[in-house]
C-alpha cells in the first residue's frame, strides 16, 4: 500500500527531465530488485542436493538473476536522458557565409517494390536541403530501376556482385563517390521517407567536429504485427517506441547512442577514417557506431521524427529482422570492438555492447522459462519456487510494480503487462537459438532480408510460430486440469507455494491465448498520420460541397457526408495537391469510396503531404481506455 500510494504522486512529484529524479525513481527500482533477488536466493529455494528440486528452483534462479541484471543495467543508462532538439535550432545553418554542405543520399535497394521506391525518392527530392544528390544503391540487379532513376534523375548504381550484403551496397558506393566526395553521407532503407527538415535539422548538429554520426529515430506509418493483429494500431504504440523514445535518448546522455542504419547521417571524414562501414557483422549499424568511437568520432541523438517507413508486416519478417540483430550483437561481441577487446574503446562503450548482448541471451530465454517452469509442479509435483504468497507480494509485486511505475513515467505508458510480454514472447524461441548459435559460432550465417510490403489483403495463419504456444497453452490447461481432478498431481507439498504458481498458470493461460491471436494476421491497409479525419472541397455537376475525407492514401480515399454511385465522376480538392479527378467505388458506410486519377504531378505532390511533413506518425504513448475497447473488439470480432 505503500509503494502504491508513492506511485500515485509520482507523475506530480518526479520530473522525468531531471537526472535527479530519474536516478531516484531508478534507483528505487534497483533497490528493490537487489531485495526481491536476495529473498528468492535465500528462502525459496530447495536445499542443495542431487534432486529435481533442486535442479528447477536453482536454474530458474540463475535466469532470473540474469533477467534482473541486465535490468539493472538499463535502470542505470535510464537514469539520464537528453534532448537536442534546442541545440540543431540554435545551429541551424551553422557554416555562414560558406558554400552549404554537400549531402549524399544513399536508398539501400534490394527486393523493394517500385511503390516502395517511389515514395523515398519523392520525399529526398522533396528535402528542404538544396546541395543534394541522391543515389540509388541496386543490390537486386534491376534494368527496370536503371531506367526509372533515368527518368526521375536519379543516380543509379550497381555493383557486380551482393558480398556483404548492406554493408558491402554501401562501401561500393562510397568507393564510387570518392571521385568527388560529398562533406556528408546520408543512409536510407529504401523504405523509408524523409521529412522535408531530415537534412537541415540533422546537419545543425555537426557544427561540433567530433561529432562523427547523428542518429534519429524511426517511425512507422503502418503498425507492427503486434499492434495489428490485437487491433491496438490506435492505442497502443509500435514495439520500438521504448527504445526510440526513451532508451536511445538516455544512451545519448551517457554519450553511447548508436547508429540504427536508416535514417543516420555521417561525416565523411569519419567514414573514411575507418576505411567505411564495417562487415564482421550482420549489423554493421551498430558496429559502425562503436569503430567511429574506437576512432575517437562521437554518435549523437536527435529525437525527433525527421523520417517515417514501413515497419514488417507480417510475423515472420517481424521475428526475422529481430533474430538479425541479436545474432549481429553476438558477432560485435566476438569482434575487433568487442566489450573485452584490447580496443581504444571507453569503459562506457564497453558497457553499451554488453548491455545490449545482456538483454538479448537474458530477456527471451527467461519469458520461455516463465511458460515452462510451472508444468514441472503439475506434472511432476516439482517445487520450483516455495514460498508464502504474502511474501511474494512483499518482495516480487512492490518490485513490479514499482519498475512498471517507473518505466511508464519515463516511456509516456509504454509497458502494457500481458501485451509487453507478448511482443517479446512470440519470437522467444527463434531469438533465444539466434543469441546461443551466435555466442558460440557468431559466423557463417546467411544475410536475411527484412521483406517489407506486399499482399497483405487476406487473414494468415502463421500455423509454424503458432505451434509451440498451442503446445505449451494445451500442457498448460491440462496440468491445471489434472491438479484439480486427480490427488496423484500437484500435491500440497508446496503449501503456498501452489497459490504462487496457481496464479502463475493462469497469467501464462491469458498470454497465451494472446500470443495465439497475435499468430493470426489480420487484412491490411494503408495507413499513416492522414487517416485523421479532415475537411475538403468535393465537385460534382457543377455543385460545390463539403465532405469528410477519411483514409487517405496515394491511390483512393473514402469520403464522409455524401454517398455516390459507383462510376460517379467528381473532382476533389485537397489541401497541398490540387483539384483532382476521381471516380466513385460505390457506398462505404457513411459515405462512399473513389479513386483519386492524379496527374504525375499530383501524385508526387500526395506523396509529399501523406509522408514527407515534419509531424510524428502513429502514437507516442499507450491510451488504456481505448486499449481495452480495442482488445475487446478484437476478440469480438474473432469470435
């Protein structure tokens, strides 16, 4: 009641911009974690000895222990946090009077669809930035881009062979332009647009010379398999937004910020101080951040939502651009700038590579254990934690309670219980082989491709991702079964201990049941910021009104307050693009559907307004009142 009661003035007493406020409400947390760890060594385990007993409560110990030091770790990088924003205004325009920097724009090309392509060349040509050029790095060997780039006076580069695969695209480029170097290089995913201030904000903050990379985070117009397939797009916020938004600012403060690829931009000198971007790893981002501060160059922050692409779509793009990274920070482990290398690497740099290989062996094997361990005691009447529940609520529920206090005072309510640990769990299995094969033989794994895009148009049953949680759900639901119908299970042996992994089971029952919708992915359509509802001009036999647009994208829009008949011709006026030319679909729920038959120019032009303006996509913090609704309609629905 206590630590309740605190947690309720926290939002009126602690100011999360304060590095004294942050380290006191963190270092609340660590404490209480050190007390919940030394109670669970010292009074819930079974006595050493040859027994399976013995054997569960330890190992379940140990990856707890590991759980809770890797959040230790973060606790402490969370204890500061930085905001550039007033420093890139101060410096904007910080050369003078002399020439204006001159930028590379590289899009990193492979499979993309031209859609896809089209949209990031539009929005760099877009930037406010005059001295630009833009190239188009082709790894998929495509005569139909060669010529596309031709027409939208594009550079169009090719390189002979795919070694190295991003890295390798990019290092060929940058060979290409040491001809004539630029002052900056600028990487982009192909899918990825840049707001028109991408260049300007970011170039401010190179005014300092030691500054090697400037980072900005990633933002979505589209909503991440978890969000979707729970229906939560609308409230709850994509599953990078944590690191985004909070944990990259704090690793700035402590000046460890790392390059995330997409959406960077470096110096030139720096680049080739290092001979280019590294390729021992999968992840040469983030490796290209620690060789840039082995070479006494410095990655900065700048937290503002300066681009915005598409975030994987389906789960097992999802899992796979997930595996890549944690099997990338295993290889960085093992490399030149390893945490233990004989490297000219701060003590703090090394601290930033072993907490992110921490978080990837510790994090997705425990939330498997946490599935696993309670079947032990159903099915074989094995203690794992032997302990009174007043007890565990003293010692483990004041220390959740107050982490999740915390971290949602500092993440604007981004850890959700049950939809947190189902974003974690459902690529558990494949993340936890990827952080073991690469700690142990981190090279000789193929490049995976994150696919982006494509039909999306009917529901997937990811039946593969799905079949261990329908394994786990069915022993689940059976062992609480047997423990309540036959007296050969689930003996009283544990005393309270049955209560503890009682309500264990059944909290493992929901996530579950969650996970398995997750594994069920759901239609799509485009979406992005324009969906807010907004005011335009409609003509149609000669007659002005207003309507309602509603889901706005590049090919159609749906309209609200006037209902036509499909083959309807009528001319919309939007905001930034023109007078365009549509043709009714037929009646949408209030209104109707048309197709919008722009010109080339107007196509352009709603590419700009639906990608490139200076706002943030999405939603920053999660709204509980409407994620319950849409939780509820989600399962509503399914049923």
């Amino acid at each position: 009641m206590l630590v309740a009661g605190l947690a309720l003035m926290v939002p009126v007493l602690v100011d999360s911009r304060r590095t004294l406020h942050r380290a006191m409400l963190l270092g609340g947390a660590i404490l209480l974690g050190l007390r919940y760890i030394h109670w669970r060594a010292t009074e819930t385990i079974a006595p050493l000895g040859l027994t399976w007993d013995w054997a569960a409560s330890w190992s379940l110990l140990g990856l707890e222990m590991a759980a809770i030091a890797g959040s230790i770790s973060a606790f402490v990088m969370l204890s500061r946090t930085s905001d550039r924003s007033s420093e890139a205004t101060r410096n904007l325009g910080w050369w003078g009077e002399a020439p204006m920097p001159r930028v590379a724009i590289l899009i990193a090309t492979y499979n993309e669809e031209r859609e896809v392509l089209e949209r990031t060349i539009v929005g760099a040509q877009g930037l406010r930035h005059e001295n630009k050029t833009i190239h188009i790095l082709d790894d998929g060997k495509r005569d139909w881009l060669r010529d596309f780039c031709q027409g939208h006076e594009v550079d169009y580069i090719r390189r002979p062979d795919n070694r190295d695969a991003k890295a390798g695209n990019v290092n060929h480029a940058l060979q290409v332009l040491a001809a004539d170097p630029p002052d900056y290089v600028a990487v982009l995913d192909a899918d990825f647009v840049p707001h028109r201030g991408f260049l300007s904000r970011t170039l401010a903050l190179f005014h300092d010379s030691s500054v090697g990379l400037v980072q900005t985070p990633q933002h979505f117009f589209n909503p991440d398999p978890i969000q979707h397939n729970l229906n939560l797009s609308r409230s709850y916020p994509d599953e990078q937004r944590f690191f985004f938004d909070t944990m990259q600012a704090s690793r700035d403060a402590w000046d460890i910020a790392f390059c995330c690829g997409t959406s960077s931009i470096v110096r030139w000198q720096a680049l080739q101080d290092i001979g280019g971007l590294p390729t021992e790893s999968v992840t040469e981002d983030f490796m290209l951040t620690v060789v840039l501060q082995n070479a006494g160059w410095r990655t900065v922050y700048l937290n503002e939502a300066l681009t915005e692409g598409l975030a994987p779509e389906g789960l097992k793009e999802y899992i796979t651009q997930r595996t890549r990274w944690c099997l990338g920070m295993m290889q960085i482990a093992h490399s030149r700038v390893g945490p233990f290398s004989r490297s000219a690497l701060r003590l703090r740099d090394r601290w930033s590579v072993l907490d992110a290989g921490i978080y990837w062996l510790t994090t997705f094997p425990f939330r498997i254990a946490a599935l696993a361990y309670p079947l032990f005691y159903w099915y074989f009447n094995i203690i794992v934690v032997d302990a009174r529940v007043p007890d565990v609520i003293s010692f483990f529920g004041v220390y959740y309670l107050w982490t999740l206090v915390a971290l949602n005072h500092l993440s604007r309510g981004n850890i959700v219980p049950l939809i947190n640990d189902v974003s974690q769990l459902v690529g558990a299995f494949q993340i936890t082989r990827a952080a073991l094969t690469g700690l142990f033989h981190p090279h000789g794994h193929p490049f995976k491709v994150t696919a982006k895009g494509g039909d999306r148009s009917k529901i997937q049953v990811q039946w593969r991702l799905m079949a261990p949680f329908i394994v786990l759900l069915i022993l689940t639901v059976i062992g609480l079964l047997l423990g309540l119908v036959f007296d050969r299970f689930a003996f009283f042996d544990a005393g309270d201990g049955k209560a503890v992994v009682l309500f264990w089971t059944l909290y493992n029952v929901f996530v579950l049941l969650l996970t398995l919708v997750v594994c069920i992915e759901l239609p799509r359509r485009e979406q992005h910021v324009a969906d807010a509802p907004e005011i335009a001009q409609l003509v149609t036999d000669g007659a002005t009104r207003q309507v309602w647009l509603v889901q706005l994208t590049t090919t159609d829009v749906r309209i609200r307050g006037l209902e036509l008949p499909a083959g309807s011709q009528v001319t919309l006026r939007i905001a930034d693009v023109g007078d365009v030319d549509a043709t009714s679909l037929g009646l949408e729920g209030d209104g109707c559907r048309l197709q919008l038959l722009t010109t080339p120019e107007q196509a352009n032009a709603l590419m700009l307004r639906l990608y490139s303006e200076d706002n943030e996509p999405g939603i920053a913090g999660a709204r509980m009142s409407m994620l319950i609704r849409d939780l509820s309609r989600r399962f509503a629905s399914s049923r």
